[in-house]
C-alpha cells in the first residue's frame, strides 16, 4: 500500500494507493478510485508539478458521471520516486521516460481489473504525454486534452534564448540546474490567488495550496535546463507527428499564459474530427475552475466519452 492523503483529496471514498514498478526499476504511486465504474475507467495523465490528490475532486465528478478513474504520479513528482538529488528540481532524463510511466499505469490499471472501456482525460504537460501515448497505441476509446502542453507560451524573443540556454546547458553539462527565471519553491506556494496563473476560483485556488502546505513532500519546483530541453523537442516533434485516429475533444482557456495556445489551435486543425472548445474567462486549470465553467466542461466530456463508446 502506498500513502493516499484522502482528506485532502476529497475523491471518492474507496480510493486507494498502490506502489508500482517501472521497467527501468523506478516507483511510481498510482492511486484509483471508484474501482467498479459502471461506465469504463478514466485515466488521467497530470501535468508538471501535480499529484494524485489534486485530481480527487476530478474523480469525484467522473464518479458521478458513472467513471472509474486512476492516476499515477509521474517520475520525479509527487511521491513518486525523484531523479535529482534535490526533490524540488524538476526533472526527467528523457521525455520519452513518460512513456515508461504510462506503461507501468496500464498494466496496473489491467492488474486491479478497472472497468472498460478506457478513456483518457490529459491536463497540460499529461498532454505533451498523452498525444505521445496515443501515437503509441495506448487503449483508450477517445481522449480529452485540457490545456495541453503542445507549446509553452513565450514572447518570441524568448523562445530562440530558451532553446539556446538549454541546448548549451545541456551540451555543457549543466542540465541539472534549475532554468534561469524559475524559483526552487513550488509555485502555488509562493502565489496569492489574485496573481495567480491557474484558476479564477478562490475556493479551489486555496483548496489546492491547502494540499502542498499541508504536505510538502507533495510540492516541485521550477524544471531543470535539461528537462526544458527535453520538453521542447518533444512538443516540436508533437507538432509534426500524424494525427492519431482517437476521437479527441480538447478545452483552452481564453485567460491561457502557461502553454501556447495557437499551437493547441493549430494541432487540432490537422487532426481529423478532433474538436477544441474554448472556455471564456478560464485559466490554465479548465478542470478546477469556477463551478459553473467545470459544469460545462463535464458535460461536454460526458457527451464525448458517451458518443464514443462510454456505457
């Protein structure tokens, strides 16, 4: 059994947290909940810096909705096994790596016998993930992408020196160092909610501090040079892969700084039958917004998953 901080996840209440093994002999914490899900099972790809329990409300909502869901903390995040010796430096060695996390979730979520049909639900850096994994064959009915990280928003000055720092840093031996212009605290922790770049709604806003005050060890800090470099020649390869055939919804916030929306934009326009709906007023975070905006996006999610195959 692997810890499960459910006070502060406020996910349904059989959820449950297991230790799982990768194939390069990393631990990973994958956490499921609503195990007998009438309509399928829900996997949900997180994005940088996040953990299980803040998807708990998440898995709540797919509950109700019939959905069985499960997560899995990513290397070196969460309570996952970390790669740096400093934990709160963000981190991957290879962004292809994720696909190694992915695999261990799969074959988990087959091992515990969650429910089919399979559905995916990717936030943000689960995005650059998820689209990879779908190219890749993962067995999942149809997809859903919110915010997902196809680009990283930047001036267009900023985007040759990102690339440029680094490639050199990398090249030097210095991609362990935090990329210039980022902080080692996690960011949440060092906002207010008025400044802040994820959700226009205070309550879930403080919800989400609350967890990492609450639980440090759940928080990361800025990425690594290296994992930038990764991050970025992986969305450059995204960009230019085929389209997968999954039927595919994805949301984009119209108040999004954090990824690059014209390339969400421009991602789904080569990809057949795949449809973007763009939420008004939103933030990065579409699926903790204001109640009202979440109530919209379930049901275009459920509608989505229903349409395609959901029970």
């Amino acid at each position: 059994m692997a810890p499960l901080h459910a006070v502060l996840a406020q996910g349904p209440r059989d959820g449950a947290a297991r230790w799982i093994l990768t194939g390069d002999g990393l631990r990973l914490r994958a956490v499921h909940w609503n195990r007998t899900g009438p309509r399928g099972t829900v996997l949900l790809f997180s994005g940088r810096t996040e953990y299980a329990e803040k998807y708990g409300r998440i898995a709540a909502d797919l509950a109700r909705l019939g959905f069985a869901s499960l997560v899995v903390d990513w290397r070196g995040q969460g309570l996952s096994d970390r790669l740096r010796a400093d934990r709160a430096l963000g981190h991957v060695e290879h962004f292809s790596d994720y696909q190694r996390d992915v695999a261990a979730m799969v074959a988990h979520g087959r091992e515990i016998g969650l429910p089919e049909p399979w559905f995916l639900l990717a936030h943000s850096m689960g995005g650059a993930i998820g689209l990879r994994s779908l190219l890749e064959g993962l067995p999942v009915r149809a997809a859903v992408f919110s915010a997902p990280m196809w680009g990283i928003q930047m001036t267009g000055a900023l985007k040759p020196v990102a690339w440029s720092v680094s490639e050199v840093g990398r090249q030097l031996g210095l991609g362990h160092l935090l990329t210039p212009g980022q902080e080692p605290m996690c960011y949440i922790t060092r906002c207010d909610f008025a400044g802040n770049t994820l959700t226009s709604d205070r309550e879930t806003f403080e919800w989400i501090k609350g967890q990492v005050v609450a639980e440090p060890e759940l928080g990361l800090g800025g990425p690594s040079l290296h994992w930038l470099n990764e991050a970025l020649r992986e969305m450059r390869r995204l960009m230019s892969a085929r389209a997968p055939e999954t039927p595919t919804l994805a949301f984009i916030g119209t108040d999004e700084i954090i990824v690059d929306p014209g390339r969400v934009h421009r991602r789904i326009a080569t990809w057949p039958g795949a449809r973007l709906v763009t939420i008004p007023t939103a933030r990065h975070e579409v699926l903790m917004e204001t109640p009202a905006i979440r109530a919209r996006v379930l049901r275009e999610i459920d509608a989505h998953f229903r349409e395609n195959g959901a029970g």
